[in-house]
C-alpha cells in the first residue's frame, strides 16, 4: 500500500493504487450512508436513476477494483522484497514488521471508524504471503490462480445446481432486523452503540467462517501480484503491447458477460456468487491490461499523475475517506445515514476524491511520502 520512491517508483503502479481507491470509495460510499449490508440490492432502490447507477458500480466497480488493488498491494511488497535483497537485506523481519504495524491500523480503523477495514485482512494475509516470496515469479501466479479459479469455479456451479433443485435456497433477502438495528445505531446513537454496531457488521464478514472465503477472494490476488513483480510484466507487456491488448479483450468482455448475469438471468445467490469471486477478477486483471496500453501513450503521465500522486498515499487516503464517510453520515458527525440517495453519494465521491488530488499534490510537494505512509516506514525500518 506504501509505494516505493526514487528510481523503483513506477507512476504506472501509483495510478492504478489511486484508480482502485476510486472504485472502493464508490463502493464503500454505499455502506456509509446506508445499511447496505442488510439490504437485497436488486430490490433496494426507489428511483429509477439510483438503480441505474448502482448497475454500473455492480458491474464495472464491485469486486473488481478490491483485487486490483491487493493485486497492487502483492506487487508492491515483492518489490520492497526485491529491494530489500539488492542492500543485502533480510525482507522477512521487515515484512512483519511492516504487517504488524498494519494490522494495528486495521483494527483501530475497523472498531473505532468503519467496520468495512480491509487493512486486518490484508496484514493478516500479507504474514501468509511471506512464506511464497521465495518462489518463482511464474509459480506465484500459478499457485495464485489455481487458488482463485478452481474452488470458486467449483462453488459456482455448485450454487447453479441448487438454484435449480432448489430455488429457495438461493433466493437474495433482506435482513429487517439488521436495517432497523444499522439504522438506530449509525443514524441516533451514541459513540459505545455505533462501537458496538461497528463490531456486530465486523464479525458478519470477518468470522472464522469466512477464513477460508478470503484464502479463495484475497490472497491469490497478493500471490498474483507478487508473482506479475517477478516476471516483470509491467515492462514486458510495455515492450510488448499485443499481450496487454489481447488481455484486455479476452478477459474484459468475459469479466463483463458474468458480472451482468444477475441482470440478465435472475438475481439470486448464484449469479451473483460467480459475478463477484469470478468475474470481478477477471475485470480487474483487464484494467491492468489496459493501464498498460494507456501507458504507451504520450499523454498518460500527464493524465495519470493526479491518481499517482492519490495513489503514493493509499493508506492515508484510504483512512482519510473512512474517516470523512463516517463524520458526514454516523450520529457523532453530521448524522445524514440513510438520508442521501445512492447518485448524491457517487457526486459527493468524486467531490472529495478531487480534495484528495489536491491534498495529496500539496503534501507530495512538500514531504516525500504520506503522514500515514512515512509513520509506517519509521515503524518497519526503525527509522529517526
């Protein structure tokens, strides 16, 4: 999540960090102001526009932009891995240090700011991936995708023979309860309820049930990440465009074909089970394919430095849009959960991601990394 600096820094990777924090802060920005968490999304909205807009994100945005950027997140600590070796350095104390210091963050910010926190998955996660840096740049991938594809895939199909046996097992549903409880915490209650409410939407996705859900949804992405570092691809694929080309094609149109299904078939369970943990994958290995091409143009570094420059501070943006979400829309800040539509929380997005352009310009003029990112660094490196 910490970008390298100097030589090693390659803009490319920045702007796909700040791209990626784009398309979460439009995901999560729904969870902010709403009980999404609870609610069935196909049935959820009122008007017509909303829907419509929640289509896009459903198929464009979600699942997608968070394996992109543990994509990101993987390729990034094989690089410090790299460059720690080149200085005759063990990375390994390194790294856990480095994924320690990550996930105090990640539970300081998933119970005292925002139960969504994905920094204790990716801390936790990251431990694990220390233990393949040591294999081939191709046997990462492999492993990666063997991880991701086979059991998803298998659990796919799986889902589609009981929609069919039995549809009812399947169905979408919202949980009433779990509305009106998100609404009287987040919309009236006090600091220790919101708390309280906070660790109940933490544990509904991060029990010990869904351990192995996220050895199959985020960790093949960091071994996929880790292993693209290794075999260079970024400088292959520049050198020769045709492969990105032809990725961004085939796994584009495919990663859109199956995130569609619960629009085009029926949305139950199943379809959007497949439109998550396979075709978001999918989509996202797309736009770093297309990245790639958008490189060789002339123009790309102009065009992608205000994302670079959001993307050299991904912790800290990342929190920062935590924190402003949860002031906006929770009781203990202006108290507006449940109040906006779906459409004026996309505007109200992308107004605060054009503050964080500029926030980040500033700093980076001025300072070389984050206050997050450099806090991270004195941590991992014991640094003055």
């Amino acid at each position: 999540m910490a970008a390298l600096e100097g030589k090693t820094r390659i803009q490319l990777l920045d702007s796909l960090r700040g791209f990626a924090l784009l398309g979460i802060f439009l995901v999560n920005m729904i969870s902010f102001h709403s009980p999404y968490l609870y609610y069935n999304p196909f049935e959820w909205w009122d008007a017509a526009q909303d829907f419509q807009n929640y289509r896009w994100i459903d198929i464009f945005v979600q699942a997608s932009f968070y394996p992109l950027f543990a994509m990101m997140f993987g390729f990034g600590v094989a690089m410090q891995r790299e460059s720690a070796m080149n200085r005759g350095m063990s990375y390994t104390l390194i790294g856990v240090r480095r994924f320690s210091f990550l996930l105090l963050i990640g539970i300081i910010h998933a119970f005292l700011i925002w139960s969504g926190d994905i920094l204790i998955n990716y801390a936790v996660l990251g431990f694990l991936l220390l233990l393949f840096l040591r294999l081939s740049g191709k046997t990462l991938i492999i492993i990666g995708s063997l991880l991701l594809f086979i059991p998803n895939v298998f659990l796919g199909v799986l889902m589609l023979l009981m929609a069919k046996t039995d549809p009812t097992g399947v169905v979408l549903w919202t949980d009433i309860m779990g509305v009106n409880q998100s609404m009287a915490a987040y919309g009236s209650g006090s600091f220790t309820e919101i708390s309280a409410q906070r660790f109940q939407d933490w544990l509904l996705t991060n029990g010990l049930d869904s351990a192995i859900f996220q050895l199959i949804s985020i960790f093949p992405h960091l071994l996929i990440g880790a292993g693209a570092q290794k075999l260079k691809v970024f400088s292959r694929w520049g050198n020769q465009p045709k492969w990105a080309i032809m990725t961004f094609i085939s796994f584009f149109v495919t990663g859109v074909i199956l995130k569609s299904l619960p629009y085009v078939a029926e949305p139950n369970l199943a379809y959007v089970f497949i439109q998550d943990s396979i075709g978001g994958p999918l989509l996202a290995i797309s736009y770093v394919a297309l990245a790639i091409v958008f490189g060789k143009w002339k123009y790309s570094e102009k065009i992608g430095k205000p994302f670079a420059s959001v993307g050299r501070m991904s912790l800290t943006n990342y929190l920062l849009q935590s924190v402003l979400g949860t002031l906006i829309f929770y009781h203990y800040g202006l108290g507006f959960y449940g109040q906006i539509t779906l459409t004026t929380g996309i505007w109200l997005v992308l107004a605060i991601f054009a503050v964080q352009v500029v926030f980040s310009e500033l700093w980076l003029s001025k300072f070389k990394r984050g206050p997050m990112e450099q806090v991270w660094r004195k941590v991992t490196y014991f640094t003055k």
